[in-house]
C-alpha cells in the first residue's frame, strides 16, 4: 500500500513511525515531513492545504491511503476533495480523516458549542460574540465568576484561547481578537465561557462512521513554564495514561460524551470518520468537554503511540473502510512520559538553524520523535519553536519520567528549554 502523510511535526514523525511497521506499506510519502520523518519515508515538498495538488500527488503515486496528520487540510476539506474526485475518475484513494462539516467541530468553536447544546453534552455555560457585540459581551462576562475564559473561534494554532482574572484585561483582550489584531480572522468570533475549575484530560476515540471505540487517555501541558504559568503553547509534554482516569470515569466519559457525540453526528447526516481528540475537565469527578479536535493531539500522539500495539496501517485502512469492528485496540499497561525541547524565545520569536547534537544510542522503550527540525548536508537544525518531543516508557509516571529527563539532557542545540515539572501534578493527586 502506498500512503501519504499530510504535516511536518512530533505527531507526524510518530505516525510514520507507526506505519512503517506494517510488512502491508510499500511507499510511505510525508508532506512536508521533517527531518525525522525522513527516516521512514520521503518528504515531498507539497502544501497540505492545496487540495488539488495533493490530489494530483495522489494520481501520479498511485497513493491509497491518505492520512492528515493536523486539522488545516480537514476543515479545509480534503476527505471530501479527494474521495469525490477519485469516485468521479474511477479511482480508490481512502482519506483517514472525517468530513469538513465534522471538522467544523475544531474548525468552528461557536458550532462545537452549539452542537455540545443540541445533544445535551456537559460543557462550560458560554456566548459567543463579534466586535460590533462588545457591550453584550462585558454584560455577560459580569454574570461569570472570574477568570474569564476567551476562545478564538477559528484555528489559531493551539494557542487561540486567553484566560484572565482582571474584567478590564478580558475587555481588551476581546476588542484585540475581534478586530483582528490578535489572531487574525480567527479571532472575528470570540466563545467567552465559564470557567471550569478542575483537572484536564484528553480522550481520544476512533471511529469508522459505524463503529468507533476508545483509543486512550492523556494529559498534555500547554503553558510554556512550569506551574502553568506563561503564554499557551502547542504543548510542552504528555502523560498517558491519566491516573484518574479509571473505569469509573472513562464509562462516564463514554455515555455523557462520546456515545452521545458520535450518535448526534449521525443523526445530523454527518457520520464522523476519523481520530476524534476530546478535551476534557474533570470537575469533582464529573467530565465536561472544554474542545473537540478532530485529529490526533500534538504531543499526545507521541505519548500514546509509543504504547499502541495495534498495527498503525490496519487501524487507519480500517477507520477509511468501515471494518473499524474487526480491529482490536491493545495498549501497553506502561506509563508514557513525553518532554518537549523548545527553540529559546518559544512560543514568541524565536531563532532557527541551530545545530542539534542527538545521543549515539538510546535504551529500549525511548523514543524522539522530531518536530521543528530540517537537514542541512550532514546536520539537523531546529526548525521550529517545538523542536523534539523526548518520550519514554516506565512501570509509572516517575520512572517514565526520570527516563525522559536524562535523555533530554542527552539533545543538545542553542537555546534548548523544557518544562521541568510535566506529570508533577498527576504525581501529586497519587500520592
């Protein structure tokens, strides 16, 4: 089978990995890739978003499968893009991916809202609000509980949500997004909501459009400091599985959200194919959906796909071609820890082409899966702010992590940073 992966970072290089493993790959294409997805197969210069010269790519390599690693090429429509046009020139091509009115659930936080409100799914009281609204919105904001909890309604990157205690910041900050100073067009619609004070997790499910089952737990870490202090980030580290997220809470999690997620897709006409990543609060032992993505996280994916035993390829051709019920889903029982290496400066101005010093060997169960990064003759240079994503396996959340730690300290470029205190607080509810 020849296949294409669509993005460039930490989650692609995992994917890649995955894929490899099956004897059933013939060619493996990434597009654009990196320099450790090259590892595994052949970068392509192509631009995800260009529908239609990622379809000529399709044509010309005979790819069967396609894989969108991030959301932009989903809400910009390539399931549909590809299946209709190889259905109208008598070709196969499968895209592991829903719909673009499914991915309206990532691409649109104003329809994700609405949706969670039309089939009764827990989540945070909310309005939504444009610049022409900002009277409204303060008089709104009056009736929350301080902080105050403001999303772009577009895609910004993972980094298009600004939470604050001060009233008189949350007013500015919503005139900066509205008027397109902040985030662009994404930020035209602005979800304001109450705050939900607890512990965030993410479940990831998978589904084929009949079927669909859970994949695993993770708690990632978006504030680039320790504490969580300090801007959002695309993330900084990852946990899987979550502790708390025990028999118990995932049956909640399945019939308050995901059954009730994936039945009113359904119901709608809209069957959902595809990773379905759901952010969640646990609130006194309650859960309530703060976001869909409609994708595998990024650095979750590096978390779990270390434990996945299930061959990558047949998953994903079996989620393109509705046999998901054939397919089993086995975890590793261990405990994944992943760090994220920063460029200096990260998530605001940072420096590329530094030089990457990598280790000769790494253990068993260790893995690092590259992001921002680019070959340049015989070197790797950092390409990004998100630069390699350290990830190891252990008997618990401490042993994984002192693996992690010491072989971060073993990567070496100019200006490297990691957060120190990943997993500290699920360490601390344990103890």
């Amino acid at each position: 089978m020849n296949v294409l992966l669509l993005g460039s970072g930490g989650r692609e290089h995992a994917f890649a990995m995955k894929v490899c493993e099956s004897s059933r790959l013939s060619r493996l294409f990434i597009a654009p890739g990196n320099a450790g997805t090259a590892q595994f197969g052949t970068n392509v210069a192509l631009n995800p978003t260009d529908l239609a010269q990622v379809y000529s790519f399709c044509l010309e390599n005979q790819i069967e499968l396609v894989i969108p690693g991030n959301e932009d090429p989903l809400v910009a429509g390539i399931t549909d893009y590809i299946e209709n046009h190889a259905a109208a020139d008598g070709v196969k091509i499968k895209v592991a991916g829903p719909s673009a009115w499914c991915s309206q659930l990532e691409g649109s936080k104003d329809f994700s809202k609405a949706f969670m409100g039309r089939h009764s799914i827990p989540t945070a009281r909310y309005q939504s609000f444009e610049l022409n609204d900002l009277d409204a919105a303060a008089d709104f904001m009056k009736t929350l509980e301080p902080p105050y909890v403001l999303k772009a309604d577009g895609l910004a990157a993972g980094k298009g949500v600004i939470i604050t205690s001060s009233f008189e910041e949350a007013c500015l900050t919503l005139k900066e997004m509205t008027d397109g100073s902040k985030f662009g067009k994404a930020g035209e619609v602005v979800v304001i909501e109450e705050f939900l004070k607890g512990i965030e997790l993410s479940v990831f499910g998978v589904s084929d459009g009949k079927d669909w089952k859970v994949l695993a737990s993770a708690k990632d870490y978006k504030r680039i400091f320790d504490n969580d202090e300090g801007p959002n980030t695309g993330g900084m580290g990852a946990i899987s599985p979550v502790p708390f997220a025990d028999a118990a809470f995932m049956e909640k999690v399945v019939n308050r959200i995901l059954k009730p997620t994936y039945d009113g897709l359904v119901s709608e006409g809209h069957p959902y194919k595809g990773f379905l990543f759901v952010g969640l609060m646990n609130v006194g032992g309650e859960p309530f959906v703060i976001e869909y993505n409609v994708r595998m996280g990024d650095p979750e994916t590096e978390a779990i796909f270390p434990r996945l035993k299930t061959s990558m390829l047949d998953l994903l051709d079996a989620m393109a071609d509705q046999k998901l019920n054939q397919i089993k889903i086995d975890l590793d029982d261990k405990t994944a820890a992943t760090i994220f290496l920063v460029s200096g400066g990260y998530p605001g101005d940072i420096e590329k082409g530094k030089t990457i010093a990598l280790p000769g060997k790494i253990e068993d169960n260790q893995w690092l899966f590259q992001a921002g990064t680019k070959e340049v003759g015989d070197e790797i240079q950092t390409n990004g702010g998100r630069v390699i994503a350290v990830t190891s396996l252990g008997t618990d959340i401490p042993s994984a992590l002192d693996r992690s730690r010491k072989l971060a300290s073993e990567v070496h470029f100019e200006g490297k940073f990691h957060r120190t205190d990943i997993g500290m607080d699920l360490m601390r509810l344990l103890s």
